[in-house]
C-alpha cells in the first residue's frame, strides 16, 4: 500500500475536518505515494521512536501527538522537533499524525479511558455544534428513490444508530429552459410543470465532497437544484470528553487506587474526596482544564483528567472530585485503540505497536 491509502483508511476512523483548529493533523513528514514497508504505531514521535522504526524496518510512523504543532523556520537540529524531522527525513520515514481528530470520535481516546476504567451509558461530554448539515434537493418521481439510494450510499441520512433517514414532499417544480440549455425534460423556451419529490436528509460534514458528488452523477437534471443548510444541533456522537457510569458505585479512595493500577500512574493528584461513593465518572485524555466547568454541569462526581494547575483544583467546589492522572497516562492506550483498527482493515504489511515509552514525566 501506499502512504496516502494508509491515510485513507486512518482518516475514516477520525476525519480531519473534526481535529480542532489549533492542531496540526494529518502527514507532517514524507511522501505520500511512497509504498508503505511497515508501520509503527505510537503516542508520540521523538528522535528515540525514529530510531525504533529504523530498527523495525517501519517507513511509516503513525502517531497520536504531532511533532511539529507549531511552525517551523529552520531545520538546523536546535530543538528535539528539529531533531526528531531531520532523522526521519533523512530515513525516508513518513510521520502521521492524528491527535485531536481521534479525540473528538466517540469511538475514540475517551471512549478507550471508559472501557479500561469500565463505564456504561457512555455520552460525549462536550458534544460538537456545527458538525450536522441538512441537505434539500427536488427530484422528479420517478428518479427520487435513486438518488435516494445514492446519497444513502454516501454517508447521508445517518442520525446514532438509524441511517436511511430523510423526509419526502410531494410537490410541484416549474421550469423554463432557455436557448442554452439541454434539459432532460421540457422544451427550450418553454414553461414546463414536473412532478418533483422534496428529499430533505441530514450528514455529517466531512462527507459533504463525497454526498455532493453522489448527488450530481444521479440526479437527471441538467441543473440540479439543491440547498445545504448548517443546523444548530449539537452532534452526540462527536465532541470532547465522556461521562458514563460504574455497574457498582466505589468509595473514592479504592477507585483511585485502582485507576492508578490500571493506567500505571506515579501519582494520582486529586482535589477533597467529598463523595462517599462514585457512581457517576467524566473523563477527558490528556488536557483538560477546560471542561471542568462541564463535568460539573453533566452530574459526574469525579472528573478524570491531566494537567490540571493549582488554582483549577478550586473549582471542585466541594461537589465533586478532580482528579489529574497525568497526560501520558491517561492517553497511553491510544496506540492500542490505532493498532486494533489498523489491523482489522489492513493485512498486506506489517502494523507494530510501539514499545517506546516517551512519557517525559518521571516520578520518585
């Protein structure tokens, strides 16, 4: 396989257009028409992991942290990111990376922190707005379950566990072809009346180019008439964060002793145990400062997440628990979740997990 359908395959798991405007997603480093000899799958690249691909005989670095987030000037080696670009360049090894597009999937970093941790009816914390398009187009009757099917095909009229969803008017379409025109139906110069079908559908927008295009091949128009519209829903199955429940609620004390066995923490940092049982778990990989406010509002009485500073602790409030488990830690089974998916969709070379441990932070 070749690099860009390697890409192809990662990008369906988590489509870029979902990765947050910050980040630097996607092919950082290589060619993407060079043939793939094998990949290694890690949380993130640094100089050590390159030199682990170039042992393993991996031409392709998949990883979850992009090494290059901010822009670079110069390549002269300063810095470990320089370091790191200019080994793997050197190599001719390409670097993925897919960060915050994963985050943001439901079946994605928090959704992995839920399964280890053991959470059901799992929700996505801070659901995405902005994500959910509608689509409206008119299709004479005969026509109208064709292209139904096409856009159905394509992605279109999915909503959670349904697809094949839309809504159907029958109405009446009225047109006058002029002296350019080569309509399919109706006579130049002439008003024409057609039986027409209203197919309203709803999809997600990274599938747009692809529904659009499905769209145009089917539909008998000369001119296709069509309306896309961005709706206000938030989108429960994209967004930042989880929040599920235990099957038996714990005391604070041995939950965290146990999370602390299962993500192999050095410490586990945690504001006043107010709570005499956890029920009720949100969690966020990696920073997560920022949906405190979230957690709180969503009924969790504990909130899993890392970096929290000093003053964020405060904002526990005396009605839940915060608890910092470290970045790391509590992003390491993302490779495991890659190497899972990657496996399953591709046999004809080798995907490797890597073995790397690149946690910056060390403990006494």
């Amino acid at each position: 396989m070749l690099v860009k359908e390697v890409i192809e395959i990662i990008e369906k798991l988590a489509p870029p257009a979902y990765a947050e405007d910050f980040d630097n997603t996607g092919l950082l480093v290589g060619d993407k028409n060079a043939q793939v000899k094998a990949a290694l799958i890690t949380l993130d690249t640094l100089e050590s992991v390159v030199d682990e691909a170039i042992e393993k005989n991996c031409n392709l670095i998949i990883s979850f942290h992009p090494i290059i987030f901010s822009g670079l000037k110069k390549l002269t080696g300063n810095d470990y990111v320089e370091q790191t670009v200019i080994k793997a360049i050197k190599n001719d090894i390409a670097i993925y990376a897919i960060h915050t597009a994963l985050d943001n999937q439901f079946k994605g970093v928090n959704d992995m922190i839920c399964e280890m941790v053991g959470l059901k009816k799992r929700q996505i914390l801070i659901p995405r707005k902005d994500s959910i398009r509608k689509l409206t187009t008119f299709v004479p009757h005969r026509q109208a379950a064709a292209v139904r099917k096409a856009l159905f095909d394509a992605g279109g009229g999915s909503i959670g566990n349904y697809d094949h969803c839309s809504f159907n008017l029958q109405g009446e379409g009225s047109f006058k072809p002029n002296e350019h025109a080569k309509p399919v139906i109706g006579e130049r110069g002439e008003v024409h009346l057609e039986k027409e079908t209203q197919i309203g559908l709803i999809y997600p927008e990274h599938i747009e180019k692809s529904l659009l295009k499905a769209l145009f091949s089917t539909h008998p128009y000369e001119e296709v008439a069509y309306e896309i519209s961005v709706l206000e829903n938030e989108n429960q199955h994209l967004g930042m964060g989880m929040i599920g429940e235990l099957e038996t609620p714990e005391e604070p004390i041995s939950f965290l002793k146990r999370i602390k066995k299962i993500f192999h923490c050095g410490c586990i940092r945690h504001s006043e145990l107010n709570k005499n049982t956890i029920k009720r778990v949100a969690v966020l990989g990696g920073s997560g400062s920022f949906a405190i406010n979230q957690a709180k509002a969503a009924g969790a009485d504990i909130y899993l997440t890392a970096d929290l500073k000093y003053h964020d602790f405060y904002k526990a409030d005396h009605n839940f628990i915060l608890a910092d488990i470290g970045h790391y830690e509590s992003e390491q089974y993302t490779k495991d979740l890659l190497h899972s998916y990657l496996t399953k969709k591709i046999s004809n070379f080798a995907l490797i997990l890597g073995e790397t441990n690149t946690n910056p932070i060390k403990y006494i």
